[in-house]
C-alpha cells in the first residue's frame, strides 16, 4: 500500500483528488483567509487554499503575511481547529414535547454529512486521537462524535515552516504526519516546480490513490520532502523544557507562581476555545415558546468561567489562580492519569491567542525552575 | 472502705486513666460520688464555679437562656467526660447552665481543694493540664464545625 | 479511514438522551426535602447500586445529580431525597405524583460493600448526607454486618428518616448515635457536632470501614476524628459531590485533580483524596 513508497502529486493532481473527495459526497473543509486570519471553513478546491500566504505568530499576536512563493500549504494553524466540526460548539442533543402529562422525547439525528478535512497537521491529528480517547473510548461513547469520526477523510499536510509559538516536537510529535491520516501531503519544490510527495495512511486513502493513479514517487521526491521536514523539525519556534512535567506541577498546586500568572490572566476562556484538545461542555435547556418545545443543547464550556465550578451556591474555583492551574495542571499532569497521555499538542495556539500573551512553556519552565531551587521564595 | 472504693472509681474514669496512685490519692481527698435527677441542675450561668465534675453515668445538658428565645442547648456531655473546666480557671465563674437530662451520677471534685494541691505538687498540676488540654482542643475544634452551620437550609 | 475508534461494546444508546420515568409518589421528609418514588414507564425494575447517582430532568427546567436512597418498597422502583435549593430541585420536588420526569444512569461508584458487607462498618452522616448512605446501611444490615452510624443534623426537626433510625437502631448488631447542633430543651438526644461521637463509636479500626457522606468540611472534621481513633486513609470513604452536567465524563464539569467525580466516584477512597482536600480551590 506504497505508504514507504510514496507518489508524487502535482497541484493539479492535487486539485484532482479534492474532486475526487467531492465526487465522493463529502464537503471538504480547510484553510482559507477569513476576516484576516486562516480559518478552517467549507472550500471548493485549491483556489480557496490561501496560496502565497503565510501567518506570523507570537505570543498575543498572529498577523497575514504575504509570502515571497505561491505555497499552498506554507502557513500553520489558525484559531480554528478541527474540534469544530467533530466536537461543535453546538449542538443539539434532545428536544421534548409534554402534552396531558406525557413526554415525547426525540434525540437530535446523528450527522450524516460526510466531510473531508484538508490541510491537517501533525499536531491536529494528534488532537483528534486524544479527542477520540475522552469522547469515544471512555466507558461512554458519543454518538455524535462517532458519527462524525467514523465518516471523516483525513488529508495530511507536513509542516515546512513552523511559526514562533509551535513547540509539537517536545510534546512528542513532530511536523511530519505520521499516523492517524488517510493521505499525507509534503509540499516540495522540484526543479522549481511546486508539487506534493504523497504518502497513504489507510486503505480509503489507498482506494483514491488507486483511483487517481499519480506516478511514483522517485529517490529525488522522496529525499525533497525528507529534507523539508527536517528543515522544519530544526527551526522549532519554542520549546516545551524536558522535565517530567506532570510531577512537576502537581507538586507546585500551592506555589506562588499561580498568583502571579493570574495577575495577568483575563479568564476570557481564549486559550480554551482555541484549544484542540479541550472538550467540557456544558448544557441548556430552553424552551421554545410557540412549539412548547424543550430543548436541551450542549456548548462548549471553559473552566475559565465562574458557573464551571458552581457548587452550593457559590463557584469552588472563585479565583483567577485557581481556574488557570485547573487549566494547565489538567492539560499537562493530570490528563497522563485520566487519559494516558499529555493533553498539550504542542500547536501553540493558546500563546498566539491569548489577548495578553501568556505562554504555557514559559510558565513550565518558571515552575522547573523554581522546583531546582526550592529556597528561591519567588 | 467507701474512700478507697472512689480512689477506684477516679482511676477508673477514662480522664484519670493511669493516674499514678499516689496521685490519685490526692484528687481522692477532693472528691466525692453525687447524684443527679434528670432536670436537676449542677450549676448556672454567673454563678461561683465551685465543682468540676467526672461524669460517671447519664448525661448533662449545656444550655445558654438567651432573652426573647427558647433555652438553647449547644452541647451535651456523656459518661466518659468532664464539665465545669470554668472552676479551674479564674475568674471560676460559669459560663452557662449545666443540667441534667438523664439520671446522672458524677464524681464532684471540688475545686479549691485540688486547685491548691496543683500548686503544692505540680506534678499533679502537670498531670491535670496534660488531660485537660486534649479536651479543650477537641471542643474548640468541634465549636469551629458548629460555627460553620454546615447543614444549614438555604435561606435561614 | 485510518484505524477506526476501537468499537466499545457499550449499549449504543446515547448516554446523554434521558429515559422518561414517572412519579409514582412523593413525600416530605423535613422542611425543604421531598423523597420522590420514581418508575419506569413500562414498569421494568430500575437498578443501582448503593452510592450511585442519577440525573435527573425536570422537563423545562433542567437537569441534576441526586442519589439514589434508596428501592421503593415493591423493589422495582428507585427513591432519590431532594431538598429544593434552586430552579431544578425545586421543580423536582414541586411535581404532581403521575408526572413524568427523565432519568439518566444510574452513574459512579458506590460504596466498596463487597468489602464491607460482612465486617464492620462505621458510618458518620451530616445532613441530607444520610440519603446516598440509606441504601448501604441496609445493605451492610441484611448482610449481618456490624453498623456504627453516627448521624449529625442541624436540629431535632431536621433529622431525616427518623423512623429507619429507630428500626436501625434496634438491629441486633448496630450501634446508632443521632446528634444534633443545637436543640431546645425538649431533645434529650446528644448535642454536638458528629465527629464528637466518633470517639464513643465501638469498632475495630484494623477490620472496620468508615463511609462518611456530608458537607465537604464535616468530611473533613470526620476524617480527622476517624484517624485519630486508628482507622488508617485506606479504610475511610468519602462521597464527593462537584458540579456535574453530563455524569459520563463528557463535560469536565467534575474534575478533583485526577478524578472525574462522575464516573471515578462520587465514593473515592481517603487515600486517593487526602493530597487533594488539603488543596484550596481545587
Ligand atoms: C453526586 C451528587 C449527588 C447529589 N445527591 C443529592 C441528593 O441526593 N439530594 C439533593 O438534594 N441534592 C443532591 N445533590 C446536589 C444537587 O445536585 C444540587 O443541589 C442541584 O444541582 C442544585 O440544582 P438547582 O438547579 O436546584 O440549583 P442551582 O444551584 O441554583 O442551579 C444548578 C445549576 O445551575 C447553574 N447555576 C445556578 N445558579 C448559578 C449562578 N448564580 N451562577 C452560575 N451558575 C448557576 C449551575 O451550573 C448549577 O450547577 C447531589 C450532587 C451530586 C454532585
Ligand atoms: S491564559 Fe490568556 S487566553 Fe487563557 S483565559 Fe487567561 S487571558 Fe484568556
Ligand atoms: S459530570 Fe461531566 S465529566 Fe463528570
């Protein structure tokens, strides 16, 4: 299944197979420049890719830039993330209907749309298998999540120029795809010519390169993507310090430091939206005046907010401190022990995103530090 | 015959456990065996804390008379525990009323009377703080839950 | 697509959709606390076990965690003890016996009875805490287990099930200990906090249990006064309650530090909690 093998796709062929997603039924969904950012949203082929640009981002910042070449893919990631379309930040779950004291009940239908995701990241399919971890593989499963999950085509794309705020490689991953895709782009110059060595991850992957019949790809396309992954792999933007970051912080639930970032912090929930990994949610029910209708709806939900915690009439995380320790302490040590693994991806979004520039590997490393010298009192 | 029994009986009592005898000897010239019907009362609020009491059997009932509202009881005391600790602390007033509320019968120890031979043998003295202490840390601690109002109904 | 999601053998049914149960009757128990017998439309048994919740919906209003306290007397229906704080609960306890209502779960871990059942336990309640605790009581009971309960309430007229503490109190191998905060000088009962009693309470603490279900401070109280009486953090339970929205380990809602209270507990054993209570806002 050529997965070692690989083809090669030029732009065109590229274009060819997103026809192909859609002659399948599907809705691609991908990057495109909205309202000044990449955002991920429903395009119809490769004129929708934002080619030739790319974004520059920092801690609180993120800016279009244009770039010198006509790359499709020469961008990162945008304050979307795939967890949109697979985990909504809405949904309906039920509506009911009481008449002389009866209820009829019926559950919202399950999607049945087809979607094919284009440009996904390393770090993103990353994300989705922790996702399907907590929503899917728990002693509970969502039905809307698996729906949705179970009907997705994954369409791959390495990473050649990682912004500042990316750190994937010290969370474990990398910027090549390397599991978890259908197909698998590397975006290559060869003689001058911008094309993709492609690489299938799985037999629906498989069945459309079959389809398309792209040539093989040769010794020269092969070491062209090598080298631009390990391009990126060396120009990482940040970097997660190497401490075993789960003992680390739940050994600091009472240090200082947790005031001070509060200082700082809005709680304005940014960093948990942009969040690939963050699921909470939570639930409302409203009800529809003119049907007499009952409905209840999840939405996501940030522990950010004071209502997370409510409790006995008041929120058992009041403060500031105590919310963004929830936030990290869970995202870094205590997912390990819920989940098997860290809930950080690395994609630096939470840096670009949030309004006052709060970076979560600086706030790490001020933690290993002040932990190797325990008399400093911070 | 009746005085060595009470020698027994204090060192007998879970607060004078393991009192040495020579010791308990001392508290014995204290003490004496007294009776209590249920309402009767050991003492009131204001009055001279003369006694301090080892409860033997029964139960006695601490209660506050607030003005304009019932007779609060904040606390009881059982068998196995001490009342009136005012009496051996100056100003040895009482600081609420002590009732009984079931029959009752207490070793009274009078309060002079041991006071003095505390100050004459400290080691008395030292052996009275030592079991006097981890009671008053446990009160203290269960008026801090009391304070909390815990199980509180929401709107009272 | 690549490596589909393992398939679980869950049931496919959804777990956030509610079934519809109905009121089959309710009564007051204290000022302010309704127990409600609820049963399944169709009249097939519901279960649970003892220190399980379920959430339940007041349709149109919302939804709610409340444990279960207990079987209705056939033994097919379920009887949760809801005192009416806020929107739902309040609409729980102010339905119309016949009304239908909806019912997830039963959810959690109870309490560790496979290990208790035929030794001793030792149970300190506070408040509407006694109501997740009723179920294991008779439990340890039927199962000629030996029963220390010390149960705290607020005052005399807000001592829940007063006549199962009187039937308890006369089985054979129990031990019941009923304290109030304050009282009038009617109540010839024990005035005091709960964790008072605890040093008159008759067990073994290498062989006893101790499941404590009440506020989260007098949990806290209780579990001091159980160590100094010799009961290592192993052998001592709490019930923990957080906010909670969907009680499968959806919405995060109910995290303490590791544990989704949800489905980890609400029982947790002291030794899991004990680095976790002493952590402020957590
Ligand atoms: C495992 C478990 C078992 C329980 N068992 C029982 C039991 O057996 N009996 C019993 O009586 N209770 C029990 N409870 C407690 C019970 O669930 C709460 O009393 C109930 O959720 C209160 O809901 P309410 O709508 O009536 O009141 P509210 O507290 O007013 O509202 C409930 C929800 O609305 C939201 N909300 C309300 N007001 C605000 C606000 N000001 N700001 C933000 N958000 C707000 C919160 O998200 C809150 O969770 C249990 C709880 C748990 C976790
Ligand atoms: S860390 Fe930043 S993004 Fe997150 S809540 Fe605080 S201010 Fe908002
Ligand atoms: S209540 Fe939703 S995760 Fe526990």
């Amino acid at each position: 299944m050529g997965e070692r093998d690989g083809h090669l796709l030029t732009v065109a062929g590229l274009e060819a197979l997103l026809q192909a997603l859609t002659a399948q039924g599907r809705r691609l969904i991908g990057p495109t420049i909205r309202d000044g950012a990449i955002l991920y949203e429903e395009i119809e082929g490769i004129a929708d890719l934002p080619r030739g640009w790319t974004d520059e981002q920092g801690p609180g910042s993120y800016r279009l830039r244009r770039r010198e070449d006509d790359a499709l893919f020469g961008h990162v990631v945008g304050p979307h993330s795939w967890k949109r379309f697979l985990h909504p930040p809405r949904r309906e779950l039920w509506r009911a209907r009481e008449r002389d004291g009866e209820v009829e009940l019926r559950p919202a239908a399950l999607p049945e749309e087809r979607l094919a995701l284009v440009g996904v990241r390393s770090c993103e399919l990353a994300a989705i298998r922790i996702q399907d971890r907590v929503l899917l593989e728990g002693p509970f499963a969502d039905p809307h999540y698996r729906a949705m999950r179970e009907r997705i085509f994954l369409l791959a794309v390495d990473c050649g120029e990682p912004a500042a705020t990316c750190f994937c490689t010290s969370m474990g991953g990398g910027p090549q795809a390397r599991e978890g895709f259908d197909l698998a782009l590397t975006e290559i110059l060869l003689d001058g010519e911008r094309c993709f060595f492609l690489r299938t991850g799985s037999a629906a992957g498989a069945a459309l390169v079959a389809e398309l019949d792209p040539p093989p790809a040769d010794a020269r396309a092969k070491s062209a993507a090598a080298a631009v992954v390990e391009r990126a792999r060396a120009s990482m933007g940040r970097k997660m310090p190497e401490a075993d970051i789960r003992d680390l912080l739940l050994a600091s639930l009472d240090h200082p430091r947790w005031e001070r970032i509060a200082e700082r912090c809005l709680a304005c929930t940014n960093c948990t939206l942009v969040c690939p990994t963050c699921f909470c949610s939570t639930v409302e029910d409203t009800n529809d005046l003119l049907s007499g209708e009952t409905v209840r709806s999840q939405r996501w939900d940030s522990c950010f907010s004071a209502e997370f915690s409510y409790m006995n009439g008041r929120a058992v995380r009041a403060g500031t401190a105590s919310r963004y320790r929830q936030w990290m302490v869970h995202k870094l040590a205590t997912w390990h022990d819920q989940f098997g693994s860290s809930g950080c991806v690395g994609c630096g979004r939470c840096i670009t995103w949030c309004p006052v520039g709060i970076d979560i590997t600086e706030e790490v490393a001020a933690f290993a530090a002040g932990a190797a010298v325990p008399a400093e009192g911070d | 015959m009746e005085i060595h029994d009470l020698e027994e009986v204090l060192r007998g009592h879970p607060f004078f456990e393991g009192l040495e005898p020579q010791l308990a000897r001392l508290v014995r010239g204290c003490a004496r065996l007294q009776r209590f019907d249920p309402g009767q009362r050991l003492f009131r609020e204001g009055e001279p804390a003369e006694h301090f009491y080892v409860l033997r059997r029964g139960r006695v009932a601490l209660e506050l008379s607030v003005p304009g509202h019932e007779t609060l009881v904040f606390q009881t005391v059982d068998a196995g525990e001490i009342v009136g600790i005012a009496a051996l602390v100056p100003p040895y007033r009482s600081l609420y009323d002590a009732r009984a509320v079931a029959r009752t019968v207490v070793i009274a120890i009078e309060a002079r009377c041991i006071r003095d031979k505390c100050e004459t043998d400290p080691r008395l003295g030292y052996e009275l703080m030592k079991r006097l202490v981890p009671v008053l840390f446990q009160r203290l601690r269960a008026t801090r839950l009391q304070l909390l109002d815990v199980y509180g109904a929401p709107g009272d | 697509m690549f490596m589909a999601p393992p398939a679980t053998d869950i049931a496919p049914r959804d777990p956030l959709l509610p079934r519809i149960v109905r009121l089959r009757g309710k009564r007051r128990e204290i000022r302010g606390v309704w127990s409600l017998e609820v049963v399944a439309e169709e009249g097939e048994p519901l279960d649970f076990a003892p220190g399980q919740f379920s959430m339940l919906t007041a349709f149109g209003v919302g939804e709610v965690p409340v444990s279960v306290s207990g079987r209705t007397r056939d033994g097919i229906g379920l009887v949760y003890t809801i005192r009416a704080v806020g929107a739902v609960t309040a609409a729980l306890c102010g339905l119309r016996t016949g009304a239908p209502l909806g019912l997830r779960g039963p959810f959690g871990a109870g309490w560790p009875l496979e290990e208790a059942a035929a030794r001793e336990v030792t149970v300190i309640a506070g408040g509407l805490g006694l109501a997740p605790l009723r179920p294991a009581i008779e439990a340890v009971l039927a199962a000629g287990g030996r029963l220390v309960l010390l149960y705290g309430a607020r005052g005399p007229s807000e001592i829940l099930y007063p006549a199962d503490l009187a039937r308890w109190q006369s089985a054979r191998r129990a031990q019941v200990e009923v304290t109030v905060d304050h009282a009038g000088p009617e109540w010839h009962g024990h005035v005091g906090v709960v964790t008072r009693l605890v040093p008159r309470a008759r067990f073994d603490p290498d062989t006893a249990l101790a499941l404590v279900c009440g506020p989260e401070i007098m949990m806290r109280f209780a579990v001091s006064s159980l160590r100094e009486a010799g009961l290592s953090d192993a052998r001592i339970f709490l019930s923990m309650e957080r906010n909670m929205k969907c009680a499968v380990g959806f919405c995060g809602h109910c995290q303490f530090g590791p544990h989704f209270v949800c489905r980890d507990g609400p029982v947790l054993g002291y030794d899991r909690l004990a680095p976790l209570l002493r952590i402020e806002e957590l």
